[in-house]
C-alpha cells in the first residue's frame, strides 16, 4: 500500500531524477521502506489511527533519500500529505488542503524565525476541526528558505516546539543538538495534539527503522527481540507485528 511520500517519490523519479544512491551503499533496496531487502522492515509497519494529520512540504531532493524520515510518519499517521515545493510555483492540492474547512492548519518552525504573535506553543481543540501540522522536509538552510518564500504559509499560526530531548536520529548529522528529524517533530506534535499513543508508537517506529539501516550498512542481521522491535510489538498491538 503506498502513501503520500511514496507517491511524491515516483513522481519525483518520473520526472528524470536518478535514484539517490546513499554513499559506500549500491545494493537493491525495498521500494517500500527504502532498506536493503535482506533488513526490510515492511512488515513492522505500524497502523495508528489519529484525529491530528500530517502536511509535508518537502524540498526537491528530500523523497529521494533513504535516510529520509517523513516516510515514516506517512507510514504510522494515515492523513499524511505530501508536496514538493518550489520558489514559483505552489500545487494547486496544496493550497486545497490549506483551505479545507476541516483542519486547523499550524506551520512547525522556531518562534525566532517569525513575528511574536504568530508563535503558539500549544494545540487548542476544537468540536470540528483537526489539527493539521504543516512540516517543511528539509536540511535546515532549504527549511528556512522555504518558510521566508512560501507567502501562503503566512496567515497560519507557527506551532514552536521546546523539546526536552536531544535528538536520537543517527543517519544523518546536524551542528545543532536542538535540531530534531522530521519525524521526531511528528512524534512531538502529536504529543501536544494529545495523540500520546500514536506519538510514542512514531518514535519508536524511527528507532526500529534506524537500527535496520545502520545493521544493513553494517552487515549485521536485525535484532526482532531487541528494546526497540519489542516496544513496538507492544504499541503495534496483537496481530500487527510478526
């Protein structure tokens, strides 16, 4: 079954791009999640139902890394959509989302990036709308870029986030230990938008999906009975994990 940032990725591929081929690392990878097949991880997918949905505006070459982790909130969270952005032109889809009456659109980003009465740091309910969390999906100078040049963003309130946590993600590397991957920002908003089991079940689905990479590079056979695997068999519930 494909989802948002599947899709995005073939239209991607559709569009000439190559493959992005991760350094030191040419083997045949699952199409579905992007790790060698001998260390796939398809069949631990997590199923959570949520009331909160997911809108990731993803910079041009971000669907094509494996290491990437908006995947996997595409994966836990169901009403995850997923658009690729560029400086002149908006997806028509995009700007429907946005105005769906539906959902209560909120931009993620630091409150020192944008005026003072944007900022919030909670998720008001609300009797009909949902919570609608807008992530911009990529490395932290195209982040910024995209938020300073997407003027239909501007009338959303920013959602600024105070993790206690330094980041665990170890495929990639940033300056910043306050710099969390995107689906650490997924696990931490739906924790506020009181999605507690779906945010715990998201967090420890990127540590199941970590240690079968960094294992594949390694050539070391995953673990099924290790911390992670067993923390997700409990949050997956019987029946969802084998």
């Amino acid at each position: 079954m494909t989802h948002a940032v599947e899709r995005l990725r073939q239209m991607r591929m559709d569009r000439g791009a190559k493959p992005f081929i991760t350094r030191g690392s040419r083997a045949p990878r699952c199409p579905h999640c992007r790790v060698i097949f001998s260390h796939c991880l398809c069949a631990l997918r997590p199923e959570v139902p949520t009331q909160a949905g997911m809108c990731l505006i993803m910079s041009d070459i971000e669907p094509l890394k494996p290491t990437n982790t908006g995947w996997l909130i595409a994966d836990v969270v169901a009403d995850t959509f997923a658009f690729g952005w560029a400086r002149t032109q908006v997806d028509p889809a995009l700007l429907r989302l946005l105005a769906d009456p539906q959902w209560a659109p909120y931009v993620v980003f630091p409150a020192e990036f944008v005026a003072a009465e944007r900022v919030v740091t909670e998720v008001k309910t609300h009797p009909v709308k949902r919570p609608l969390f807008i992530l911009l999906d990529a490395t932290w100078p195209e982040a910024c870029k995209m938020l300073r040049k997407s003027p239909y963003l501007s009338s959303f309130p920013v959602l600024s986030l105070h993790p206690e946590q330094i980041s665990r993600y170890r495929l990639r590397r940033s300056k910043r230990d306050d710099h969390l991957c995107t689906s650490e920002v997924g696990a931490l908003c739906l924790s506020l938008a009181g999605e507690q089991h779906a945010a715990d079940t998201l967090e420890t689905y990127l540590d199941v999906f970590t240690g079968h990479y960094l294992n594949a590079k390694q050539s070391v056979p995953p673990d099924f009975e290790d911390t992670a695997h067993q923390r997700l068999r409990t949050l997956s519930g019987p029946g969802r994990f084998r």
